[in-house]
C-alpha cells in the first residue's frame, strides 16, 4: 500500500542554524504534500503545502522542495529558533481517496539556544 | 475566525463500552476528515465526510463509524472499546470535497481501562 517515509526522527540543532527534513513516498500519483507541526497538548497545525506541479515553495524561514522523480519532498528550516521546537510531519495524498492524507511518522526538532 | 472544536477534549472509557466525539469544523468548511493519532502507528486516516456522505474509508474495523450533519458538524462513534482504541482522535476539515488544505482540530483523547 501507499507509503510516506521521514527521517530523521529526532533533530536537535543550536538557535541560528537550518534544519533539514526528508520525507519519501511510494503513490506516483500523489500530487498533494503538506507538512504539519505539532505541539505538545495541540492538533497538528499546516505550515507549508506544496503540489506535484511546483519544484519548490517558501514562506519566510520556511521551504519545502519536491523531487517528483525521485519521489522526495524535504522541509527546510533556516534561522531556527527555540520556538520552532515541535514534532514535524510530512503528509502525502492518495490517488482516489478524496482528501486523504497518508502521513509520515514524523520528526521531533529540539532547538536549543 | 474560530478554528476546528473538539469535544471533549478528554475521555475515559471501559473496555467494551461505547463513545461519541464531535467535531465542528471552521465555518464555511464543508468537508470533515477524522485521524487516529498513536505512538506507534503515528497518524491515520479513519474516513472522510462532505456533504453529510462518506466519501472516503481507511483501514479500520467496522466498530468505528461515523456520521456529519447537514450543518457540517461531524461525529465519530466507537462500539465495543478496545485497549488498543486509546489514542487521540483528530478531526481537520476543508473547505470544499476537492480541496486538500486540512486543518486539524485539537483532538479527544480516548483512554479505554
């Protein structure tokens, strides 16, 4: 079945410096690849979504990239700072399933200042 | 403009018993979609709802069903609880059936003793 791959699990970078963060897919008809956050004791919150027709996106300090050969998208961080301490999920669409989403098992970024 | 609602926020229930959540989404938004959030398992998708029909179905068993209203508020029911049912169950609705951009509620967590 379809899946989403991401690593690393655990990142821990000091204040100031990029954080890097790889997801791959297995659904060649995917075209929808969201990235979430999520903090403790809250529902995961989008930051940046990209499409199959798009090579790269950003928002601020934030960038995602996507490979649809290889079928890899990354989330870039730059400039990171303590707050952007969460648990960071990349998400995939499924061909034929409405808006479902199959999700990576995602990746705790600790930034220490 | 208010964000996705949850009730309740927390749950505790026995083994075999039954439970309802609710979920209202951001006005507007016409398409809801439920999640299960575990440690192990990470994030999955249970089904999703636009237009008071179920479009979509993950891969759970038939003890987990759903249903939304015609005022787009949504409920999940779970029959004949099971341990391995406690988790946080996120609810994240979309403005339109077509429309990928979800955003996620702050999620019920279920605990079955």
């Amino acid at each position: 079945g379809e899946n989403v791959e991401q690593h690393p699990s655990t990142l821990s970078v000091q204040e100031g410096d990029s954080a890097v963060i790889k997801c791959t897919y297995s659904d060649s008809a995917s075209n929808y690849f969201p990235w979430y956050k999520q903090e403790l004791g809250k529902g995961p919150q989008l930051i940046i979504d990209i499409r199959s027709n798009v090579g790269e996106k950003k928002d601020q300090r934030i960038a995602v990239t996507l490979n649809k050969t290889a079928k890899h998208f990354s989330l870039h961080i730059t400039e990171t700072q303590p707050e952007d301490s969460a648990v960071y999920f990349c998400a995939a669409s499924v061909a034929q399933a409405g808006t479902a989403l199959i999700f990576g098992k995602g990746t705790t970024l600790s930034v220490s200042s | 403009k208010a964000g996705v609602t949850q009730t309740p926020r927390y749950l505790i229930k026995t083994r075999g018993q039954q439970v309802t959540l609710s979920c209202s989404p951001i006005s507007g938004h016409r398409s809801v979609s439920w999640y299960q959030q575990t440690p192990g398992q990470g994030l999955q998708f249970l089904f999703e709802y636009f237009s008071e029909t179920q479009r979509n179905k993950g891969n759970f068993p038939g003890r987990f069903s759903g249903r939304q209203f015609s005022n787009s508020r949504s409920e999940m029911n779970v029959s004949t609880l099971e341990l391995g049912d406690s988790a946080l169950y996120l609810c994240a609705s979309s403005l339109q059936g077509n429309s990928y951009e979800q955003y996620f509620g702050p999620g019920t967590r279920l605990t079955v003793t």
